[in-house]
C-alpha cells in the first residue's frame, strides 16, 4: 500500500480550494470536459496513478468500509459519478460537479484514443470487448479477464496488475465493481513499474459494448438513471437502490449536524470578547517567560 503520508500526489490532491469535502469523500472541483481533459493530457510514461466515481453506493459504504476508504484515499482523481449526490449537494450549498464514469469513458474512446494505440483492459465479457473493439476500430486492445470473487482472492489481484505492468497503455479500463478495481489499482501502484491512468469505472464498457442499455438522456437529466437500471435489472440492483440508496439521507443528515457544530465551534472562537481573551492570555504567557528567563 502506498504510504498515504508521504506520497507526495495524496498530500497534493488533499490541500488548497482544487477538492471539495462532502459527506464520506473529497471530490475535484472538475467537470466531465475537465476530467477527459486531464486525463488524456497526463504523461503516459508517468507511474501509474487512478480515478475513482464514487455515487451513492460508494459514499454509504464508506461509511463502515475502512478497505474502500483506504483505497479512494490513494486515488489521483476523484470525481462524482452521481446526479443524485449533485442535488443533495446543490441542497446543501456545496458545488458538485459531475463527471460520471460511463460519460467519461465514452467520450475518452470517442474522441481521445487513437485506433492503433493501444488500450488495456481488466474485467468485461469476451463479447463485450468484442463489440468496444469493433465499434471504435482498435486494433490493440488488451484485455485480462479475471475470475469471480477478486476481492477474497489476492493472486487474482496481483495478476491483473501484472498484466497492467506488461501492457503499458495510456488508459486502463478495469471494470470489475467496487472495491474490486480499487483493489488491482493499489496493487498496480504496490508494484511501482505500472504506468498510464486507471480509470475505476465499473460496467462502462457493458453500455458501450451493448450488454447494458443507458437510461435516456431525460431519465438522465432528471436523475432517474438509477429507476432505468432498477427496471433493466431488478434482481441484481433491488438491493442497492432500494436498501442501501436510502441510507445516504441519514449519512447527510449526520454530514448537516456536523456542519452546523462545526459552524457553532468557529463562531465562538471568534467572537471578539474569546480573542481578547486568547490575546491577553497569549501576552501574560509571554511576559512568564520572560520573567523565567530572568531569573534563570
């Protein structure tokens, strides 16, 4: 694991006004345009580094994950996937701009990768990458498929980061689900010979490669994509639109007590009657000191 204190990108990526911290994540304060921009625009040949898109599954489970807490905080990018998050941040008065990770995948593959450059690729279907392949002309995709159940099995892990380490690309797609891709990215970064940028982004490449179907560009504007994903696949996303979703209105109701305490504590520290105090206190320390110098 990279250590989080003195990886000189973790300490960059956590200071000044370029992230924002709302409910259980720092987001950069970047859009869709942004994100592809820096993306594509990173040195190819610089160690590896990722991206994560957390939505509301994510931020509840970080709420108990300490796993999933400790790999976002080694990301290079964090942006929200979440039209969801956006409003409840908008509510809140918090800017949250949205770069979702099917969104940025698909405009990466439509107007950023070349056809003959070459392009890696963990987790999806044979068929799947068949389709991506053949839609967009590549002729140098490499892909790796891992087996079920990554998370419990550490081999696995270590072997799509090898695959990563020999195959350099620019971009690599590791689609397998959170905190699977999480997972490989750290193991990409333990290994120190992986380059390029990973992009966590789960089942993107299935909306490209036709398995799965995007919600309509209404349902998507009025934050519906999820109901779209619910009726596609009930049994697999009852759970976690319907159980877990809701959750994240305790997680901000706790984020909302917090900020208002937070705002109560700087007020009364700044309230002028505590910082004549404070100074007065200040001055009579000095003045000890002083006097003990003396005598000394």
């Amino acid at each position: 694991m990279v250590d989080a204190i003195s990886a000189p990108e973790f300490v960059e990526r956590r200071s000044g006004a370029r992230h924002v911290w709302f409910l259980n994540s720092a987001f950069d304060r970047i859009g869709l345009d942004q994100a592809r921009e820096r993306v594509a625009r990173r040195d190819p040949k610089s160690p590896f580094a990722f991206v994560v898109t957390p939505n509301v599954d994510h931020l509840v489970r970080l709420e108990t994950d300490t796993v999933l807490a400790t790999l976002y905080a080694q990301a290079w990018l964090t942006v929200c996937d979440s039209r969801i998050l956006e409003l409840i941040g908008k509510i809140s008065g918090e800017h949250i701009q949205i770069a979702p990770g099917s969104d940025l995948t698909e405009s990466l593959f439509r107007d950023e990768i070349d056809p003959h450059e070459t392009v890696t690729v963990i987790g999806g279907s044979r068929s799947v990458i068949d389709a991506v392949r053949a839609r967009y002309g590549l002729s140098d995709l490499r892909w790796h498929e891992p087996p079920m159940g990554l998370r419990h099995k550490p081999d696995a892990i270590a072997e799509c980061a090898e695959f990563v380490a020999r195959n350099p690309a620019r971009f690599v797609f590791i689609c397998v689900g959170s905190p699977q891709q999480e997972l490989i990215a750290e193991a990409c970064l333990d290994r120190g010979d992986c380059t390029g940028v990973g992009l966590c982004v789960g089942a993107s490449l299935d909306f490209l490669g036709g398995k799965a179907e995007r919600a309509p560009q209404w349902m998507q504007a009025s934050r519906l994509e999820w109901l779209h994903r619910l009726v596609q696949e009930p049994q697999r996303m009852w759970k976690r639109y319907l159980v877990d979703g809701p959750k994240v209105v305790l997680l901000w109701w706790r984020w909302r007590r917090s900020q208002r305490a937070l705002k109560r504590l700087e007020a009364h520290l700044n309230d002028k009657t505590r910082m004549k105090e404070r100074a007065l206190y200040m001055r009579i320390r000095a003045l000890e000191e002083r006097l003990s110098s003396l005598t000394d």
